[in-house]
C-alpha cells in the first residue's frame, strides 16, 4: 500500500542513510590508521589520518562535480540533436513537455549513435543538465513511451541523483584508493616494526588487526552501497517520472521494449552505468532477481519495476 | 520597578519574534504568490502557442478536408474566442471548448490517409499535440502551486497575515467535468455528424 509520495520520502530517506555510512567508512578507514599511529608511539594530537581521508574523499568528490558532465558526453560520443529530423523534433517536444511538467528549465539534449535502446542524464542540477538517448531508443520507442523514458530521466536531474550518484562513485573510488595505499603502508609499516620492535604491545596489534579488516571490508562494502544508492535511485525516479506524466504503463511499457533488447550499449562506459535508465552492459544481470545479482548491479530488476510501475497505474484508477 | 523593567524587555522580545515571523511568513506568501503568476505564464505561453498553430494547420488541411468545413470553421470559432478570453475561469472555459473542436478535427483527420502522409500535416500534427501536452503540463503544475497558496491563507496563523495584507485566493485552471469525459468520437457515418452541428 504504497503511493507515489510515500515511496519518494522513503527512497530519500534511505539514501541519506547510505550517505552516512559512507562518511562513516571514511573515518573507519582514517581512524584505524590513526590508532596504529598513536600505538606506534606517534601521537601528533589531533586525528591526522582520519582528517585526511575524509579531505581526501571531500576533494575527489568536488573533483568529479565540477567538469564531470563534458567528460561523460564526450566518452559516450554524443552529438547534439539535429531538430530537421522530425524524429528528433518529436524527441525535443517532448522533453520540453516534461520539463514544463517538473517545473525546470529545459535541459541540453544530446544523441548518442547506438542501435541499443538506452538514455542517460548528466549534469550537476536541474540548471545545467543534459540529456542523451541513443539512437536505438527513439528508433523502437513510440512518442508515449519516449515520454515515459524522458521522464525517469529528468526526475534524475530534479532529485539531483545526477548530483549525489556522482558523489557516491567519488567516495567509493576514494575508499577504495585509500585502503589501497594503506595496505601498502602496511607492509612497510610492518617491516620497520619487526626491526625495532617493543613500540605499542597488545593494543597496537589489536588496532592493526581492526585495522587491516577494515581497510579490507571498507572498499567492498562501499562498492555495495554505491549500488544499492544507485538502485533506490532508480525506483525513485521511476516513481516520481511517473508522478510527472502521470502515466506509469507508458514507462512500463517502455521498460519492456528496452529489456526485450537484450544486446550492451557498447557506446556507454560501464563508468556511468548509475546514470542511465537501464544497464548497458545488457540482458543478464539486469533481468536476474535474488539477493547476490542484486547485490552486485546498478539498476533493480526490470521485471520488478515494471511491476511496480503496473501497481501505480492500479492504485491511480 | 525592576519587575516592571523585566516585563517591558519580555514584551520587546515578544514583539521582535513576532515581527520577524511575520515578515517571514508574508515573505512565504510572496513568494508563492510570484511562483503562481510564473505558473500562469507558463501556461498562456503555451496557449499563445496553440493560437498561432491552429491557422497553419487548418489552412494546410482545408483543400483535403473539404467535407468537413463545418468542423473547420468551429475550430476557427472556438480558437477566435479563445485568444478573446480573459481571466483564468474565462480562459479555461474557451480553451476547453477550442480543445473538444481539436480532438474532433484530429479524430476526423485519421479518415484521410492522404493528410497523414503529407509531410508538412504531420509536423503541424506533432508540434500541436505536444502544445496540448505542454497546456496540460503547465495546467497540472499551475494548479499544484495554486492549490499551495491558496492553502498557506486558510491555514492558522498565516491567515491572518493573509487577511492583513489582503491576500486573495487565485483561481484554478479548472477543466470542466463534461469536457474532461468527453471522448472524441470517431464517428464512421460522417455525415450524420455534420447534420448534427
């Protein structure tokens, strides 16, 4: 007994949590390097390493924000939309339209050459957006579903998934840096100890123990949650793109055609696969339910948000 | 007299809290009562739109719909009427009317096979239906943030910031009942349909 409001607030709840832990994640990281550090006899007074990683995760975070749109486009090789074609035209009209609906400023649009029916959205916010569809899409997609499409697409912008995915895949890549640098650390860390040793005892083996199992769960955990915000992101704006043209069968029906396309999109880099509106690396993780294929892939199964999508349109009538 | 000190500062402290609320309370109303006027512009730019369309549309129909004058001429009407109006009620009333003389011309139009190869039809068709959708849109979004305000000057306190700084409920672009339900009828017996008027 979900409406579309409801499942908006819990998404965005939710999210807020995976940020946290995140943060929390950077400061596991930080503070166990710290504690080896301050066992190790070094104790310069102020948490140095933990203050560190979260600078360091802060500042690649600011890193991929600014600039990070170009990049994305120019990976993708997307050209801007020609309005002679009236496809193209059609396709133009109809973001005006839901742009109009969700109250923002029409976004760049933007055509990527690929047979495979896919669409994805960059951009920092709703001000300075763009959007891209592959070619395939507008070829196998009626004007309804194209709609439908558009919408999930804007929503992304609107909640500023754009925004927040690619602060998570920021932190997650600087985790993930971090843990590598201190297992290298380590080793040399652990080769000076054995030459002079005494130094911490008991509590310093006990903070490197903690601390090697953290810098070893910390970049698989935060892969994990990077994929699971990506995932929550997904159902919200498939909820709330639904909420914009109130019509979820459209979506539904275009969810459909896109996995009947079972082929990748070789023209979009696995790099932004949180961005679009299903994953192009193709049919087999996107169509698999159970917790490890979930686990493990950007967007939700496809048959469960068309499910969901389906059970919208029943509440609506 | 220090008693009567400490009430007197207590009164001032009253005063400031409740002056800044109010300033930020009207401000609340201000500001939604801009975000509706910029709803509303939204929607008569698009609706200005719809009225430069209609013509080029009907004349690039006329010389293949010949036997449907009648229809044509009523979208004429209905669109003349409609760039009359005035006021949001007057405004929703005439689009209404001009929108069921539309769906009527599009649903008369699926008879002529040869209008929906011409290519120059079909670029009027896909410019005016995304104008309707746009009109739609902009309705759907006017009347959110019309429904907002008008609920910020009933709700307790605000309203008697509303009612000081007479603030006036707005208007909803409203489609009427009738209109709403009304489904464009494809009717097979033409002619029957034009005897009616």
């Amino acid at each position: 007994m979900t409406n579309l409001f409801d499942q908006q607030k819990r998404n965005l709840t939710n999210t807020r949590l995976f940020i946290a832990g995140f943060v929390l994640l950077l400061v596991l990281v930080g503070l166990g390097a710290d504690g080896v550090l301050y066992a190790g006899g070094f104790s310069p007074g102020i948490p140095f390493a933990t203050l560190g990683a979260l600078a360091f995760g802060g500042m690649s975070a600011w890193w991929s924000l600014h600039g990070g749109d170009r990049a994305v486009l120019e990976s993708a090789s997307a050209v801007p939309l020609d309005p002679s074609d009236p496809r193209q035209r059609q396709l133009e009209n109809v973001v005006e339209e839901v742009a109009i609906a969700g109250g923002i400023p029409k976004p760049a649009i933007y055509i990527v050459p690929d047979a495979d029916p896919n669409a994805f959205a960059t951009g920092s916010g709703p001000e300075k957006a763009s959007i891209a569809v592959t070619r395939g899409l507008l070829e196998k997609l009626n004007r309804d579903e194209l709609q439908g499409v558009i919408s999930h697409e804007l929503s992304h912008v609107r909640n500023y998934d754009v925004r927040l995915m690619t602060v998570v895949a920021a932190l997650a890549g600087a985790i993930l840096l971090l843990s590598d640098w201190s297992r290298r650390g380590l080793g040399w860390g652990g080769r000076r100890r054995s030459s002079n040793d005494g130094g911490g005892g008991g509590l310093g083996i006990l903070f490197a123990i903690l601390w090697v199992v953290s810098i070893v769960l910390a970049p698989i955990i935060a892969q994990i949650v990077s994929l699971a915000v990506s995932r929550q992101r997904e159902y919200l704006a498939d909820a709330s793109g639904a909420e914009l043209t109130r019509n979820p069968l459209a979506l539904a029906s275009a969810l459909e055609k896109i996995a009947a396309a079972v082929e990748p999109t070789p023209s979009i880099k696995q790099g932004i696969a949180h961005l679009c509106i299903e994953d192009p690396r193709g049919g087999s993780l996107g169509q698999k339910d159970g917790v490890f294929a979930n686990l493990f892939s950007t967007h939700p199964p496809i048959a469960r948000r068309i499910a969901l999508l389906r059970e919208m349109a029943y509440q609506k009538a | 007299m220090a008693a009567i000190g400490g009430c007197l500062t207590l009164l001032v402290v009253i005063a400031v809290f409740g002056a800044i609320w109010a300033i930020w309370r009207y401000n609340n109303l201000i500001s939604l009562r801009n975000q509706v006027g910029n709803g509303w512009k939204q929607i008569d730019v698009q609706l200005k739109r719809r009225h430069d369309l209609i013509p080029n549309l009907v004349a690039a129909v006329k010389g293949e719909m010949q036997f449907e004058q009648d229809t044509l001429e009523k979208v004429i009407q209905a669109r003349n009427s409609a760039v009359a109006a005035r006021g949001v009620a007057d405004t929703a009333d005439k689009e209404n009317a001009l929108t069921q003389t539309l769906s009527r011309l599009f649903a008369l139009a699926e008879n002529y096979p040869t209008l929906k190869a011409n290519e120059q039809v079909k670029t009027l068709m896909e410019e005016l239906s995304s104008t309707e959708n746009r009109i739609g849109f902009a309705r759907q979004f006017y009347n959110d943030i019309a429904t907002r305000f008008n609920t910020a000057q009933q709700l307790f306190p605000d309203n008697l910031i509303a009612q000081t700084f007479h603030f006036q409920p707005v208007e909803l672009y409203e489609i009427k009942d009738e209109a709403e339900r009304a489904v464009p009828k494809v009717d097979l017996n033409v002619r029957s349909d034009q005897t009616k008027s």
